[in-house]
C-alpha cells in the first residue's frame, strides 16, 4: 500500500510545450493584476481622487523593484557557486550558454520585498504622495497575489519540502534520489511502502508539498486577516505595511521547518548532531537562509510599528502647534523666557 503521494503527471512547466512561455511566469503576472485590482478596489471604494498616472508608476516601478531586488538577493545569497558574485551582470542575463532563453531562474522574495520598498519609497518622495497610505493598500492585496507565485514553484515542481512520512507527502520528479542501503532511506521507504528492488537503488522519496502550504498560510490566509480584520480596524497610516511584514516573516520563518534547506547553503545555523542526514526534520534551532532572512523582516516589521505609531502620535501635536497664529505664538515664545 502506498502511503504518499505522486506528483500528477499531467502538469507541465509549460503552457504550450516547445515555447519558452511557462506557467510560473504567467503567475506572476497574475499576481500582480489581483494587486493591482484590490488596490484599484480600495481606491473606488474610499472614493480616493488618485491621478491614474500616478497609479500606474507607482505599480510599474514596484514591479521593477521586485524583480531588480529579487534576482539580486538570490544571486548574493542563494548561489553556492559563487557565478553571480564572480560575473554579476548574468544576474539579469536571461540566456544560458547556448543562448537558450531560460528566463530568469530563481528569485528571492525578501530581496523583491527590499527591492519593491526602496523603489516606492523614491517614487513617493519624487511625485509627494503619502508612501504610508498607498503602501497600506498594496499589501492589502499583496498576499493574495503571492499565493499564485507559490503555486506556479509548484507547477514547476520546485522548492518542494522535507523528506516526510506523511499519507499528504509528494514524489517529486526532480527531487534528488538517495541510495536504498542507506539505513534512514531503508526506513522512509518501508514505511511509506515504496519498493526497493536492490540494495543500492536510488529513491526518491516523498516530500512535504511547501509550496501549497506557502500558497495557503503565506497567501490565503495571511491576505485573510489583512483585507478583513486589519485592513478595516487600522488605527494608524503604516499599519498595514508593518503588520504584512511581521506577518509574513512569522509565517515564513515556521513553514521552513517543511522546506527543503536550498541546496548547496543548508543550514546557515545547524545544532543538530553532525550524524543527522540534513534532509530529515532538525532541531527548532537548525535556521534556513530563508529563515534567518525571515527573522531579520520581524524585526525590521516591528521596528517600523512603532516608529508609525510613534509618528501617528506625534502628528496631532505638530498640527496643534502648526495652527497657532503668528503673534500668539511668539507671545508665548516671549512668557517661556
């Protein structure tokens, strides 16, 4: 009896076999659409006077910025090899060595984060608008969208999770095989009832499907609790934005106890005993990359949490001050003395 399992033959990378157009690509323009249509929402139904040019740059140079700062953080931090610290400029080469368009594989989401902010934070500062409210708004939506990301590694069958004896664990057909007479690997197959024919046959094993459980908490769930609790209950400008960040790097952080350590990194911090296959689940203090980027976004989330309420706080006070007249206020200026 079988106790996984298999990954559905019948998904393809690609939309149409042959052309260089594939499925995660077309999520990620899925993704930004439903941003932009939730954004588009909250601005018809706050009945915001917005200029739509404004709109639309603010959408396009977000986009720049998560695609410059996400091929930028997976080149620094995610590539063993060291290529892309060697020849950077085949961070934005979309072409292998036989010049085959290959798109750009592999992006990293807090560099796209720190990408997406840096490039809204100038564009507001330029056209003076009020970054804290538009970026309430953005992330409003933005988990949503995010959840078509997710889904689009999984059509990919990439980023799969950790070897697991689960009834929900996937076959993965390019998960890496290991060796049947290994004694761990012996375990996990007879347990999930995968057969071995000889001894020193390569397994692949079954794996936690991260990637639909980063599309559903990362995604649904945390777009759940911004757009129907926070997004309503919000008592200050700015804090949506802190509130996705804390969110999202919380979530983030506990899910990579499912997910497959990226290969060639592993663990940048490992307490497990050395005799313990990387693969299998590890201590709680075994941390990802991904996890220690995760722990840096909750500080910097609430960190930003309280410099807006601060900022919210200080608002009333400055607008008091500000509407004292001329004379009165140098009259109090001259009592102070």
């Amino acid at each position: 009896m079988l106790l996984y399992l298999k990954y559905p033959t019948w998904i393809s990378p690609e939309i149409i076999p042959g052309l260089p157009f594939r499925w995660y690509g077309l999520m990620y323009l899925i993704a930004f659409a439903v941003t932009y249509l939730l954004f588009m929402y909250q601005v018809k139904r706050r009945k915001l006077q917005l200029n739509p040019d404004h709109v639309t740059s603010f959408f396009f140079w977000a986009i720049i910025g998560v695609l410059v700062g996400g091929r930028l953080f997976s080149g620094i931090f995610y590539d063993p090899t060291g290529l892309y610290l060697h020849k950077p400029w085949l961070i934005f080469w979309p072409f292998d060595a036989s010049m085959h368009f290959t798109g750009f594989q592999g992006m990293s989401y807090h560099g796209g984060l720190v990408g997406a902010i840096v490039a809204t934070v100038i564009f507001a500062r330029v056209r003076k608008i009020d970054i804290l409210e538009w970026g309430d708004m953005l992330v409003a939506g933005v988990p949503l969208g995010y959840t078509f990301g997710r889904l689009g590694n999984f059509i990919n069958g990439e980023l799969w999770g950790r070897i697991t004896t689960a009834p929900w664990g996937m076959v993965f057909p390019n998960a890496q095989t290991y060796p049947a007479n290994l004694p761990w690997v012996a375990k996990i197959a007879h347990e999930t009832g995968i057969p071995v024919a000889f001894s020193n046959q390569l397994l692949n094993l079954p794996r936690q499907p991260s990637q639909l459980y980063e599309a559903f908490f990362e995604g649904i769930v945390l777009w759940a609790v911004l757009w129907f609790i926070f997004r309503r209950k919000k008592p200050y400008p700015g804090f949506m934005v802190g509130a996705y960040v804390v969110g999202y790097g919380v979530i983030r952080f506990i899910i990579e106890y499912f997910r497959q350590p990226d290969q060639g990194i592993g663990y940048v911090i490992r307490m497990s005993p050395k005799n313990v296959p990387p693969e299998l689940l590890q201590t709680p203090f075994d941390f990802t990359m991904g996890q220690t980027l995760s722990f840096f976004m909750i500080i910097g989330g609430v960190i930003a949490l309280i410099l807006f309420k601060k900022r919210h706080d200080a608002r009333p006070q400055i607008q008091a001050f500000e509407k004292v007249p001329p004379e009165e206020s140098g009259n109090r200026g001259r009592h102070r003395k």
